[in-house]
C-alpha cells in the first residue's frame, strides 16, 4: 500500500464538495494511511463528524476543545503529528485566512502550527474562483509552500460550467502519493526483472586481435540505469566498456556474441521482459589462432561464420516476456526497422539513424523513433539518459497492459 506508515490530517471546510471528503478518506485510509479529520464548523453543515470519523477511524476535532468534557484538542500535538495537511474541500474563506494568517478556528491554528507539509484542494464557485482575491491568496499560499491541487474545469453545483470544482478524490490521492512518496513512481518497475545487452561485442582473431564496432554502449547502460532507478532488478549484460556500472545494476560481462547470447538466455530465463541494446557481432571467425597470426606478403582473408542472433532467439521464446530491440541503420531506416521488428517478434523498437546529428555511437544525446506494430512516435534529440526514461515508460506501459490481462 502506498501510503502505509503515513499520517495525514483531512481538514474539512464547509463546501458543497465536502461529501467527496468522505471519498477521499475512504482511498486514503485503503492507500494505508492513518487519517485524523479536522473540520471547520461549517463543514458540519455538509457531513456530519460521525461520517468523517466512521471513515478515518478516528474522532473528529472540530472546537479547541470538548465542551463536556473540556478535553484539548491539541492544534500543536496534531501538526506534530501529521506528515501532510491536506485541505480539501478548502474553501475561499478558509484559502483567503490562510494566506493572510487568520487563526480563529482548530483547522486554522493547525495549519499555522503544522511543520509539515500542506495541500489544499480549492472547491467553489467559479466566480469566487476566478475573483482576483482568491487567485491572490492562491498565488500567496503557493510562495508559502502549500501544494494547490488545481481545480478542474466542470459542471458546478450551482449548475454553472467553469474552474472551481474541487479535484476528483483520485487524483487528490495521486497527488498526495506523488507528494509523500515521490519515489513511488520511480519504482513502478518494482518486483519485475530485466536484461539488458549493451556495448560491442569482441570476435578474437588471435590472442592479440579482435573485430569489434562503434558501439560504446552508453545507451544500453542508460536503460538500465533507468530500469533499475523504477525498482526492477536489472541484470546488464555489457560488452567491454569503458563506463562505470550503474547504481544498482547486476553486471555480467560478455566478451564475444557467443558469452552475450549464453548469458541472455540464461537471464532471460527468470525476467519479465530483455532489453536488446548491445551491438552484437553478426559474423565471428571460424577459427582463433591460439598463437599470434603472423604476417605474410599476401593479401589475407578472413574466414567468418554467423553468430547467434540473441535477440531473433529470446523472440522465439519470450511467450508474453516483453522484447525490446534497437536498430541501427543508415538508410532504408524505418522499412529495415519495420523488418527488424516482425523477424526478431519484438514488442517495440527503437530505431537510430546515423544520419542525425547528435544520434548514434559515443555521442550523449540520441535522437531514436520508438516504432510497435501500430505506432511510430519520433523523439527529438536529447540526452540519453532523457531517451531511456522515454523508452522505460514505453516498457511500464507495456508491462502494465500485460499484467492487467492476465
Ligand atoms: N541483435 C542481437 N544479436 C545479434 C544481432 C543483433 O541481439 N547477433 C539485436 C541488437 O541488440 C538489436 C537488434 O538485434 O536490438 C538489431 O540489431 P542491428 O545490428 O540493428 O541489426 P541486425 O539484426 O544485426 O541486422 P543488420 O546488421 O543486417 O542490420
């Protein structure tokens, strides 16, 4: 649960759009959250205390104190406690008394007592909303540090269409996630695992010489790094490279297409889904000269065999695993991609051309086409590391829908 752990005081101001605090309570108590509720008087007008309280487990405070029993309500005690404030409803009247410190009702003093941080979710009239007074208070309160949670555009309760209308209690919760956890999004990948291949590979010749290519792999290393930074646990097999290995990233390494292809498979044998980045070797000698080949007078030539296609094989078996590959061209780009895509039974892939400026090897910006069997989206040059959070999300998208299926 997401909010598990986290402690939030509701404050409740008297709108028409209190009822959705009963909602809003509702999701974050099932988030995990403890919830204490606070309400203004008028917000009793709206919804009664018991409701707020059967929802939050908790008795409502409303006055400083209980006049039966004269029992404090401790405004310090509360702002200690809470990790978030969140107002909503929060009205003009109570918007426009925080901005200006008004301290006259329980909610007031806790908020101008809390030490951590405060969201409002405004809920009014669209006039009132849009009234330069209450976008004043609005505009103050954000230089104050208090999160506005933007009211929507929607059909009001005064049947008036306008801004004004709180946000949906969902959203209000999404926001409060993002605001409490803001790794929570980051680790949307949790519990899954990938491969990645980055870098060139290396076909010795002799125990000196090798064929090898361009490919530095600094956008493999950048996907991973991504991968890892959203909770997957990301196994990166890297061809010889120089770049350190990224923060929380098992590293295998893999000399020739042969140790890459050995050690996908056996990767790809527990992941959720591999991530096809290394510029794999297609040919490698047919045989490597134990000793160092000498040179002669005449020309030489080079007997190469084909080398496994990883990616065309983990496609052979992923069943519902997701594929990713990269395709590198210089011309002919989006039918080879096209091509690449059907061959190997890719989920999507992401195309280079080398004849942008920026895009391909060594460079750190890449400018790539994220190309599936019915979308093409051209991004534009950017780092690679902005390019691998682009196409992560292509992947938590992907992984998403795979699960939602099952
Ligand atoms: N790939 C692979 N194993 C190989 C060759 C390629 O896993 N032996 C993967 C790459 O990592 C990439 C995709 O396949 O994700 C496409 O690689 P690319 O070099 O663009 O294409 P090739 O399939 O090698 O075809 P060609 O060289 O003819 O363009």
């Amino acid at each position: 649960m997401s909010l598990t752990g986290k402690h939030i005081i509701l404050g409740v101001t008297g709108s028409i759009a209190a009822y959705k605090a009963a909602v809003l309570c509702r999701l974050l108590k099932t988030a995990g959250a403890e919830v204490k509720v606070v309400m203004t008087p008028a917000a009793k007008a709206f919804i009664t205390p018991l409701t707020m309280a059967t929802l939050s487990k908790n008795p409502i405070a409303v006055e400083f104190y209980n006049p039966e029993n004269g029992d404090w309500h401790s405004h310090i005690s509360l702002g200690e406690w809470a990790d978030l404030l969140l107002i909503a409803p929060a009205t003009a009247n109570t918007l426009a008394k925080m901005a200006t410190g008004v301290a006259d009702n329980l909610l007031l003093t806790t908020y101008l007592s809390a030490r951590c941080g405060v969201a409002v979710a405004p809920a009014m009239d669209c006039d009132m909303f849009a009234h330069i007074a209450t976008q004043h208070n609005i505009d103050t309160l954000r230089s104050h540090g208090v999160t506005v949670i933007e009211s929507p555009e929607g059909e009001l309760a005064s049947g008036l269409h306008g801004k004004g209308r709180m946000a949906e209690p969902e959203d209000i919760l999404a926001r409060v996630e993002a605001l409490l956890c803001p790794d929570e999004k980051k680790k949307s990948l949790h519990g899954k695992c990938f491969v990645v291949t980055a870098g060139a590979t290396r076909e010795a010749l002799d125990p000196v010489r090798f064929l090898t290519n361009r490919s530095t792999g600094k956008m493999g290393y950048a996907v991973a790094a991504a991968l890892a930074a959203r909770g997957a646990r990301t196994i990166l097999i890297s061809g010889t490279t120089s770049l350190p290995a990224p923060q929380g990233v098992e590293m295998r390494h893999a000399e020739s297409a042969e140790d890459m292809y050995i050690a996908a498979k056996e990767a790809f044998a527990d992941a959720d889904g591999a991530v096809m980045c290394a510029a794999v070797a297609d040919y490698t000698p047919v045989e490597v000269s134990a000793t160092k080949i000498k040179k002669s007078d005449d020309d030489m030539v080079l007997h190469l065999k084909r080398t496994h296609d990883i990616a065309a094989e983990l496609g052979k078996i992923k069943g519902s695993r997701l594929l990713v590959g990269f395709a590198l061209e210089t011309d002919n780009e989006a039918e080879n991609a096209a091509k690449k895509l059907r061959k190997k039974n890719l989920d999507f892939i992401v195309l280079n051309s080398l004849r942008d400026e920026g895009a391909g090897f060594a460079h750190d910006t890449n400018k790539v086409s994220i190309i599936d069997s019915a979308t093409r989206e051209d991004l534009p040059l950017m780092s690679k590391r902005e390019t691998a959070e682009v196409i992560v999300d292509k992947i938590d998208f992907f992984i998403k829908r795979t699960d939602s299926e099952k």
